[in-house]
C-alpha cells in the first residue's frame, strides 16, 4: 500500500583502485545508481458533480479513503474496529471508520467499500476489493485500465507543442430540455481538444445565459472543474430551479494552464534613474523621438532649435508680439446687404454699392 515516491542511489565511487590480480575472472556487479519510478494508475471518476481520483493499488488487500476527502464529498463514515497497517506491516494507520459509496463513470456505477484513515498518500485507495468487485484490471505496459469491456489509458502525454498561445473559449450547450434543481447538476459534454486535458478547466455563464437571468441567481456561476471522460457537471448551487432549453448555450469553457515562473531578480533593463532637478528651460519637458528612430546627430539639431525659440513652449506664453508688423484681412461684401441695412433702406439691390473693410 505504501508507495515510494523518491529513491536516490549513492553515485559509485571510482578511485581509480585496483587490487591485486590473481588470475581468475572476477564479475563484479554494476552499481545502481537510480532506480526507475512510475506513476501508479489511476481512474478518474464522478461522485455526484464532483470528480476524484482512484489510485488503483493492486498489491493493497483493502480500500481506504483519506478524512478530508470524505468530508469534502459528504459522505457518512460509519465506526470501525478494524485496524490497518502500511506495506512494512508494522507502521499502524489511524483509522476513523468505514464509508460506503459509489462513483460515476460513462455508465458504470462503481462500489466502494473501505476505510477512512486519517492521514494517506493518496486521496481514494482502490485495492483489491475495489477491483474485484467492479472488474478493473490494469496493463502497465499499455498505461491502460480496463474496466468491464471497456479500456481507458491513463497519463499525460501532451508535448510542449501542444500548448497553444491562443487558448480559445468553447461554448456547451444543453444536450436536452430539463430541470436543475438545487443541489443537482447537469452533465454537457467537452469538445474533442478539451476531452484529454488533465487538469482544471474555466467554466463561466453565457452571455445568452445572463440574459436569461435578469434579475435572478447567476448560473452557473464561474468556476473551475474538472472533466472526465471528455465531460463536466455543472451543479446548481443556487436556491432556486433552473430551466435549461434544448441546445441552449449555457455556458463557455477553456483550458487553464500555469506560466512559468521568472526569476524577479533577473531585469532585462535596468531602470532609468529618474532626475529630481527640475529644468529652467521650458523646451527640455517635450518628448523628443520617444521611439528612439532619429539619429543622434538629427536630435540635437532639433534639441537646438527647440532650446533657440524655448519661449513658444512656455506655458505662460502671451501669444503674437507684433514683430512683423499687424496681421490684416480684408473682406469683399457681395451686392446683397445684410438683413438689417435692407430692412430700413428703400433702395434695390442693383444699386447696392460694393464695400470693403480692413480688420
């Protein structure tokens, strides 16, 4: 039952010593320096809406379950005598009671039966027993899991190009008209690039499922689940029924991923340090080539001729100083005079004289 998660060989000295040759061949055994280590099966299942784990042991002569995953699914431990004891036989497990239950799996409803301890390896413990009961064997050699007639292959096997840059959000949608009650759930099958990521996925409402629900209890809520077997449960945790239409789209889903984590001692560009003097001159404040694409040579032509006329940057700048002289316009009036003169005048409009003014 007790797993070895790490095993490191001492690294085999060469000293170059040799002994003393007396003729006869001597075989001399390799010194093993790391010992192989694999993942142990396991089969992902449902236990109402939510997804657990089932190491598959098959060395372990009973089924055990951690405390806190009990309590985290709501199951009901019963009390025990029985005791148990890890794979040296000597070191005792504490044991709190038995628990009865079963799991979900595409149509398979599996019965377990064990004991809850207090503190295990792994969250579910499927022994012997478990195995037994529901026809589960294992192929190690295929990472396969065969239960009844059907084979699942469990591992991860995704490649580094297998994580996109673009991670697109896919739409569910209701397989048929139902009820959610509160505290039920409702099954929706994942898309085929989504069935085999094990891990978490993002689940949010539509934008249609919101509208729907104007005024009432967001569902489903955002949320993060796990899928099995290319699908997810989505409970209703609300206090109120749900009415859920054929294919209608109810909400959107995508895969999560984990960046990687930079070292922060580590800068690409050492930061600027920032002058606290302020300037006299009022040219100095404009941005000059912020993009660094100029020559230097071309920058400080125009740094001069800013710095020459710096007075048209000032922001107290009192506007034209008269040095050429005023500015004039003229303006060349057509034969119609303006509403007013031709209110209280009686002449025609062909005698209208053609007027110019200075401003």
């Amino acid at each position: 039952m007790a797993k070895t998660r790490q095993v490191v060989g001492e690294q085999a000295e060469a000293d170059g010593e040799s002994g003393e040759s007396t003729g006869d061949e001597v075989t001399v055994a390799s010194a093993v320096q790391r010992v192989l280590i694999k993942q142990s099966p396991y089969l992902d299942a449902f236990h109402e809406h939510l997804p657990v784990r089932l190491t598959i042991d098959s060395g372990a002569t009973g089924n055990m379950m951690k405390a806190s995953c009990a309590t985290q699914l709501g199951c009901y431990h019963y009390g025990s005598t029985q005791s148990a004891h890890q794979a040296d036989g000597s070191s005792l497990l504490k044991v709190l009671g038995e628990i009865r239950t079963h799991f979900q799996r595409d149509g398979h409803n599996l019965y377990f039966e064990g004991l809850v301890v207090e503190d295990l390896d792994s969250d579910i413990l499927a022994g012997i027993p478990f195995m037994e009961k529901n026809d589960v064997s294992i192929r190690p050699a295929k990472h396969q899991i065969c239960l009844g007639d059907d084979v699942y292959r469990y591992g991860t096997y995704h490649t580094s190009t297998d994580r996109h840059a673009v991670r697109r959000a896919h739409v569910l949608r209701a397989p048929a008209k139902s009820t959610v009650w509160p505290g039920d759930y409702i099954e929706l099958d994942l898309p085929p690039d989504l069935c085999d990521v094990d891990g978490e996925l993002a689940v949010e409402p539509h934008i249609d499922a919101l509208r729907d629900q104007a005024g009432t209890h967001q569902w489903p809520a955002p949320t993060l689940l796990r899928g099995v077997s290319g699908k997810i449960r989505v409970p209703n945790l609300t206090n109120v029924p749900q009415l859920v239409q054929k294919s209608h789209q109810l909400c959107r889903v995508r895969a999560t991923y984990v960046p990687p984590i930079r070292d922060a001692t580590v800068l690409a560009d050492p930061p600027r340090p920032v002058s606290t003097t302020r300037s006299s001159l009022s040219s100095d404040l404009v941005a000059l080539d912020p993009d660094d694409i100029m020559p230097s040579d071309v920058k400080d032509k125009f740094r001069a001729l800013h710095r020459e006329f710096d007075e048209v940057f000032d922001p107290q700048f009192k506007g034209y100083n008269g040095a050429v002289g005023p500015f004039q316009a003229k303006v060349n009036m057509g034969p119609v005079q303006p509403l007013n003169a031709r209110a209280g005048s009686h002449s025609t409009p062909g005698s209208a004289t053609r007027t110019s003014g200075t401003v």
